[in-house]
C-alpha cells in the first residue's frame, strides 16, 4: 500500500489492492510487517488477477522463467481440488495421484501443453471414476527432468 500501511484485524480479513496504476510494468508484490507488539501473520490464497487489462501493447502470456509445480487448492478439500503448475517452455506432462500407500490412484494430466501457467482439476475419483475414500494423497507431477510431488488432503 506503499506510503500508506494498512491496518489490519486480528480476524481472518480479505484485502483487495488495485494495482492499475502499474500497467505495462513488472510487479513484486510482497507483505512487510511491522509491530510494536508481538503478532502472527498468516497468508491464505494470495491471488492477483487481471480483469481484462491488456498487457503492454500487445496482449501476450506471461511464460514462468523456471517449470513448476504449484499447490493444490483448497486443500483440504470436498469433493475437489485444483493443480496449478507453471511451464517455462512446451513440454509434455504427466500428474498422477498416489494414496498415503503410494499406490497408483488416477492420471489428471499426460500430454503436451504449451509454455505458460496450467490448472487441472481432480475430482477424487480413481481410473474407473469410483469415488476414493477420506485421506492424505500425493500429486506428482513429472515434465522432461523435472519431477516434483506435493501433499494433499481429502475430507469428506
């Protein structure tokens, strides 16, 4: 909020900045905190979004300087849950789900995408789209050397 700190609850509080004043620039966004008093912080779903604003002159995707894995979200979560990952170049990419057992569960991904930011979504199904149970899964995802496995938890 750059000269002008924002103040903030000790409740779970949604901010919304707009950040129109830097089009056509590179952004960093960060959190600085400061306290005369002991304090805590937390983050949850820090998002920023463009609402349509074009991007520089000519609209192009923003292509990520490194390949990626991202969070799943919400998590935990009922009945589903989304994988974001990121590609620094065309490649192609498997993403499988493994149960706490590391048994094999289903494939959400296995093809070629294009450089750029990529979500799919899992319903918590398995091969033959029965329902799995209540637990701790793992996504992984694997494109060219890269290969990466993250945690994720279904409640039902």
């Amino acid at each position: 909020s750059g000269d002008q700190p924002i103040e903030i609850s000790l409740a779970w509080t949604p901010i919304t900045t707009s950040l129109n004043d830097y089009a056509g620039q590179l952004i960093r966004v960060a959190v600085h905190c400061v306290s005369q008093q002991t304090f805590f912080l937390m983050l949850d779903d820090v998002m920023v979004a463009n609402d349509g604003a074009v991007l520089g002159s000519v609209e192009q995707p923003i292509i990520p300087s490194h390949t990626v894995l991202g969070n799943n979200y919400p998590n935990p979560f009922n009945p589903e849950t989304t994988i974001n990952f990121a590609l620094k170049e065309n490649a192609k990419v498997s993403i499988d789900i493994y149960n706490i057992k590391g048994q094999y569960v289903t494939s959400v991904a296995d093809g070629d995408f294009n450089a750029g930011q990529h979500s799919v979504v899992w319903k918590g199904t398995d091969t033959h789209g029965k329902s799995v149970s209540s637990g701790v899964y793992f996504y992984k995802m694997c494109s060219g050397t890269y290969t990466q496995t993250k945690k994720m938890i279904l409640m039902k």
